[in-house]
C-alpha cells in the first residue's frame, strides 16, 4: 500500500441514476427516494442523483431532490451532474436556491459544460432560434456561480406599484455558494474548477490526455485542481468509482453482479472514441477486497470523501442490499464512520 496509509474516509456518498419505466414512471421515480431515504437511515454524508435528457433516467433532478429534501432531515443532496448546456443559468440559480432554502442547506449542485449529447437533433426543440449562437464554455459555469454568489442579475431593483423587485436572484442562500461542485474528466475542467473556487467531481470516467493509466491520470487531475484553488490541499475533492460488494448478495445476485460487471470490463482495456475517454473498471467482491482495491489507487489515497456510483440498472432490492453492505461493511474498512 506505499510508503504512506491512506486517509480514513470521512465523507461516505452514493450517486444513482434513477432509472424508470416509460410506462409506469411513478415507481422508479419512488424508488430513488426510498433509496436516498435508506441512505439517511444507513448513516451516508450525502446521497447524488444524476441527470438524463430524453431518456428513462431522472430529467430533473432539482426537482427529485426537492422531493427528497421534504423525506429526509440531515443527509445532504447532490446532482451529479447537471449538463449546463440544458439550462438557462439564471432559471437554474433560481430553483438550486429554494430547494437549498427547502433542505435546510443540504444541496450539493455539480454542473458540468460541453454541447447538448446528439445537439444537432435535439437544437431545433431545445434553441429554435439560438441553436448557432449558443456558448457551451466555462463562461455558462460563471454565470451560474455569480447568481448563486448573489451577485445582481439585473440593473433594476426597487417598487413598481405594489410589486417589490430585486437585482439578485432571490431566493438567496448564502451558503450555498460554497457547495458548488465541478464534474470534471480532463486536466483543464480539474484546473479551471480550483481556479474558480468550486469543489471538484472526479467519477469513473477520465480523458486519456497524459497517458492510458487511469488512476495516474485521475491523481494527476486531484492535483492539478488543488494546485490552482486558493485552499489548496484543502481544497473538496470527491472521487465516484463504481462499487458492488457481495458480502450479503444472494447467489443470483452475484452471478448478475459479475455478468455486468465483465460486460463492461472490455470498455477499460484502452480510451474510447475520439475523446479517448478512459473508464475504471468496476469494483466488485467483498467489502474487504474492494478496501484493499482502493487502498491500492493512488487516486483514492488522495481524498476522504467518496460518492460511490451504483450501477445502472439493477433492482430496488439489489441497491438495498449494496448500500447496506457499503454502509456497514465497506465503509467501516475504509475508516468511515455513519453519520449520526
């Protein structure tokens, strides 16, 4: 394990999809809240959901974690991330702002930039009549963060009539601010994120700019973004890799855990696409086999708080018994210990 022990884990997480039938989409919409309420019961610092366009997974999460906030009292919420190419920076500030406001200061909104995936199909729906002029850089980013800073929106502010207005987005959540996030893969998202102050996502999947190592490569983006963030080494960082212990699975389960864990195994061998995206393997088996696993990262030795991916698309039952195992098993041999 190197010269050097790893830091006891301090901050345990989990992000799901949200998964649902197109028929029925009221019962998996239920089953992600009823997975983020056991997280609370389980003890985990905070439970992330992702976001799906145009398909069977959560399209808003803002609102799943409004939901959630009103069925939990103290596990903090997160989006991981949200595509900023969707959004109306201003309109989203607004709403991070109140369910902010709703969860008692418990949101963790991540963002991320980059075109619309399948943008010339979608642009005619999404800006009719903006689609060529649209900017999907930092600089959308920076909008967000200067609204949800409380910075003014507008030069107007004061009475018309009846109706009092204001030059900031309002709600406003002081704290929030600081719960912002960054879901980074290459080193420039990694650098620009800690040169802007936000806290910084590292999940399963990195771009292969340096080399076809993938926890050297992820090292090397944790450092780079603490190298530029006025805190430093203190700086957040939290990592994703995907998780399946076994420790509790039935038989059937761990056949269909390791059926999907080795269906995805060949996508890991070298980077992907012309991006050349790089994905970690899955780690499966025990709770102690998975600790050991990520001892061994020198990725994972570089932070103390984690936001373990459940995989995509396996049943209530099957993320009942993972976030249990997590929560009693894995997290413990990390040097983790459940929130009260």
């Amino acid at each position: 394990m190197g010269d050097q022990a790893p830091k006891p884990l301090r901050r345990l997480g989990f992000l799901t999809i949200g998964l649902f039938d197109g028929t029925n989409p009221q019962a998996g919409h239920e089953s992600t809240l009823e997975v983020i309420q056991l997280g609370e019961q389980l003890g985990f610092d905070s439970a992330w959901v992702r976001h799906r366009h145009l398909q069977y997974g959560i399209s808003s999460p803002v609102a799943v974690l409004a939901a959630a906030s009103q069925r939990t009292s103290r596990i903090e919420l997160g989006t991981a991330v949200i595509p900023l190419g969707w959004e109306n920076p201003l309109r989203l500030a607004e709403d991070l702002a109140t369910v902010d406001i709703l969860s008692g200061g418990r949101l963790n909104p991540g963002v991320s930039v980059g075109q619309p995936m399948h943008y010339d199909a979608v642009a005619p729906a999404l800006y009719p009549d903006t689609a060529d002029a649209e900017d999907f850089g930092y600089e959308r980013v920076s909008r967000l963060l200067r609204f949800v800073r409380g910075e003014p929106a507008t030069d107007f502010a004061g009475k018309e009539g009846i109706e009092v207005f204001s030059d900031r987005v309002e709600p406003h959540s002081p704290g929030l601010a600081a719960r912002m996030w960054y879901g980074g893969a290459s080193r420039r998202s990694a650098e620009w994120a800690g040169e802007n102050g936000m806290n910084f996502l590292t999940s399963s999947v990195v771009k292969a700019e340096e080399s076809d190592d993938f926890g050297q490569i992820q090292l090397g983006h944790i450092r780079a973004f603490r190298g530029r963030h006025p805190d430093g080494e203190g700086a957040r960082v939290s990592q994703g890799l995907v998780v399946i212990p076994t420790d509790s699975a039935s038989a059937e389960q761990r056949r269909r855990y390791e059926s999907y864990v080795d269906s995805r195994l060949p996508r890991t061998a070298a980077p992907q696409g012309p991006a050349r995206l790089l994905f970690a393997p899955d780690l499966i088996g025990t709770s102690e086999q998975i600790a050991e696993a990520l001892y061994r990262h020198p990725a994972y030795r570089e932070v103390d708080e984690v936001a373990f991916a459940l995989p995509f698309s396996f049943e209530h039952e099957d993320y009942v018994q993972l976030l249990t195992d997590i929560a009693t098993r894995l997290g413990p041999a990390l040097g983790w210990r459940p929130a009260g």
